[in-house]
C-alpha cells in the first residue's frame, strides 16, 4: 500500500497547482505539527513562514507546488491520499 501527501497552491493570480509525493508514515507524522501550524494561518504563506523554524520549512518544502517564478502565495488543500490498488497501463 502507497500513501502520496497532494498539496494544492495558489499562485496569487488563480492559477491553481498540485503536487503529489510519495510518502512514509513517518513522513506524515513528521508533517503533521506543521500542517496544524499551517492549517491555523489559513495556507497564507507570508503569515506561517514566521510561525514555523526554518528547520521545518525545510521538511516541507520539498512537498510544495512550485513553477518558474517562484513559490505559491497560499496552500488551498493538503491530502493523504492511500492507493491500495494500482493498475499500470503502459
């Protein structure tokens, strides 16, 4: 059984993106403090990057939506997604 963290951002304009990782148990318990402190600044980005250490931001930046010009402005969702059934097809 696989277990992938989506995280949905905004880029401040409406445009809309989804990253999926793939994720341990541990991982996840390891994100969880930090997903509350996130959850309880509304995804804002500018209001829980001064609430959380920069160590943490590290453990979460590499689950973090990103494009060309920088980083996303708000988290819209974050998900665990559990795949107990995979069909590959190519």
């Amino acid at each position: 059984m696989k277990k992938y963290i989506e995280i949905e951002g905004d880029y401040n304009n409406g445009d809309y993106t989804k990253q999926t990782t793939l994720v341990s148990d541990e991982e996840i318990e390891t994100l969880k403090p930090i997903i509350r402190k996130i959850k309880a600044h509304h995804g804002k980005v500018k209001f829980y990057v001064k609430a959380i250490d920069d160590e943490k931001l590290a453990i979460i930046q590499p689950y973090l939506p990103r494009f060309e010009g920088g980083d996303i402005h708000t988290i819209e969702s974050i998900k665990i997604i559990t795949v107990t059934n995979e069909e590959v097809l190519l």
